[in-house]
C-alpha cells in the first residue's frame, strides 16, 4: 500500500469519525459545520491555486544547485546560519529538501549543520508557508510563528553538537 | 479587523446564524498580494529564460498536482469545521489558552505529534483550535511539534530519504523544541498586545 493511500484513508477516516461525533450531537450541529467546512473549502481554493502554480515558479528560478552551494562543508555557526537560510530558501517538496541534506552529508558537511538544514526546512521552507500556511492560517499567526521559530536551527545544531553523531 | 476573541465561545446551537470568530478572513490580504508579485516575477522570469513553452510547461504539472490535492485540502476543511464545532469551547481555552501553562504547550505539542495527514489537515485544524479558545503559544506548539516531530513526514519521507538513524536522531533533538517555540511565543505575545490579553481578562 503506497504512502499517499494510506495517508488518505487516515485523513478520511478521521473525517468520518468526527463528523460522526457532530452528527451524535444532532443533525444542525452537523449541517452547519459540514457548511461551515464546505465554505473555508471554497475560499481557500483560490489562494491554494496561487500558492501551488506559483511556488511552481518560484521553484523554478532557485535551482537545486544553488542551495546545495550553500550547504558545503563550511562548519562552524556560520555554517549553521548558511545551512538555515538554505533551508528556507529550497524549492519543492520533502523529497527535494531531504535529498538535499542527504546529498550535503554524503559530500563532507557537518552534522549539526544539516540538521540545522533540515530543521529550518520543516519550519521556514516558503513553499508550504505560501501553499499551506498563509491560505489557512490568520496571516499575523504565521508571521508571528515564523518569528518566533527563527532560533530554533540554531538551537537544535546547539543540542546535535553537544550529544555528538547519531 | 475581527480578531479571534479566544473567550467568546459561541454555543453550537448558534453556529448557523453566526459565523465563527477567527475563520473570517479578507479573501485578500497583503499576503496574498506579495505572493502574487512574486509569482508574477518569478513567472516573467522564467518566460525570459525558457519561453512559452518552459511557462506552459510548469503550468500544466502545477495544475496536475492541484487538481490532485483538492480533495485533501476539503478533507482538511471538513476535518477543520468539525473539529471546531464538536470541541468544547471553554474547555479548549482553559486547557489550551493564555493562562495554560506548560501543560497548554504539553498538550498542543502532543496533539501536533498525533496529527494525521499532511499540511492540509495541520494547518485548518491548527486555524481551528485558534478559533475556539487556544493561544497563540499552545497553537505554535502544535504546528511546531506537527513538523518537527510528527509522524506523517517521517515515516512518508525522512526515513526512506536520510535513513533511520539520523530520523530518530533528529527527532530527539528537536523534541524539545515545540514547547520551547510555544513558551517563546507566548513571552513575546504578551509584551507585543498586552492589551488583548487584558481584553480577553475581562470578559
């Protein structure tokens, strides 16, 4: 069974169940959010348009190459620091992103600075804050949250230089 | 601007008549328009670089991969609006609020980790549990923790791209990190809009 099937079968499954609880709680209640659902679904379509044709784009001028420049062996916090804007700044999905810190740690770059790579990836990677955060999210939210996550690479490089190599 | 007003929780019974606080949005806001300047750039970029053909080219695949997620993205939707209705409200606000504490961050980030599905049903759920009561700091937990710690991109991506060992190792680097972010977000909060919170005090 691939990935992508089971992951639907989870997320409908988990539709199912909660919608059978609003259900239990009377049709109304679930009328209302099944509109209420139907509605944010609707008003989302378009930025969610926007956001996958155009971090299409986007992606298409950051070549992969450039990134992974950015993530040699250069060690040392301002590797880190590299690492992280790197991490931001990749284009794509989590294949992308991954096979990126895969290839930087088969080619000589420090632990903690992938780390610090991949981190920064899953918290800042402007693809999924343009696609998926910004459309669902109040925008002062995601501003707020990308903010307040800025020192977190650098903390979790921190913690991977102190407990050494997996 | 209607901001949420994370005390103010409307009885389900209500539900159709009045729309819910922090689900109503500008269908278009700064965001937005940054993005689409960007994406127009970007776009006239490639179009110098590639020609029509290149534009066209990736219009088509984008266009494939959309019409592929927008059953998800309903699914997240629908997910999003139960969730929101079926919880209680004041029950949401003192466990997951302001006033919480580290349990509120414990909770959220637990709840990001459990998640299931991608960011189609973290991010409309995470814009739900706002909407009824939660915080800014429980609800950065909880995206925090959905994409540090969660499972789905694990077990989907990081392991089979970069291998077990380093997965679970950086995992347990970044298990601290969602109540850390949550902690930092409510510190900053409060001395950013200390009169929110003395608004939401009084009612």
């Amino acid at each position: 069974m691939s990935a992508a099937l089971l992951i639907d079968i989870l997320l409908w499954g988990s539709v199912l169940g909660v919608g059978l609880i609003a259900f239990r709680r009377g049709p109304p209640v679930f009328k209302a959010s099944l509109r209420e659902g139907s509605m944010d679904f609707v008003n989302i379509v378009p930025r969610i348009a926007l956001g996958v044709i155009g971090s299409g784009y986007i992606a298409a001028i950051i070549p992969q190459e450039v990134i992974t420049g950015w993530l040699g062996p250069d060690s040392g916090w301002l590797g880190v620091a590299t690492a992280a804007i790197a991490g931001a700044a990749t284009p794509g999905g989590p294949v992308v992103g991954f096979s990126i810190g895969t290839v930087a740690l088969k080619s000589g770059g420090g632990v903690p600075q992938v780390v610090a790579y991949v981190v920064a990836w899953a918290l800042f990677a402007f693809q999924r804050v343009i696609l998926w955060e910004i459309p669902f999210m109040p925008a002062r939210f995601v501003w707020f949250r990308c903010a307040v996550s800025v020192p977190f690479p650098f903390v979790a490089a921190a913690i991977a230089m102190v407990i050494g190599k997996p | 601007m209607s901001e949420p007003s994370p005390k103010d929780p409307a009885p389900a019974e209500d539900a159709e008549s009045e729309p819910r606080p922090g689900r109503v949005r500008k269908p278009i806001g700064w965001s937005t328009i940054i993005i689409a300047a960007l994406v127009a750039v970007s776009a006239a970029l490639v179009w110098r670089r590639d020609g029509s053909a290149g534009v066209l080219d990736i219009l088509t695949h984008d266009l494939s991969l959309f019409s592929g997620i927008l059953p998800r993205v309903l699914a997240g939707c629908l997910l999003g609006a139960f969730i929101s209705e079926i919880l209680p409200h004041e029950k949401v606000s003192r466990s997951l609020g302001p006033k919480s504490g580290l349990m509120g961050l414990l909770i959220g980030t637990a709840f990001g980790a459990i998640l299931p599905g991608g960011p189609f049903t973290a991010y409309p759920v995470a814009s739900a549990l706002l909407a009824v009561g939660a915080d800014f700091g429980a609800t950065i937990a909880m995206v925090v923790s959905w994409t540090l710690i969660g499972y789905g991109r694990a077990v989907a991506w990081e392991i089979p791209i970069m291998g077990t060992d380093f997965t679970l190792w950086r995992i347990v680097i970044s298990l601290p990190l969602p109540v850390l972010a949550g902690a930092l977000g409510r510190f900053v909060y409060i001395r950013l809009y200390p009169k929110q919170l003395a608004k939401d005090d009084e009612s």
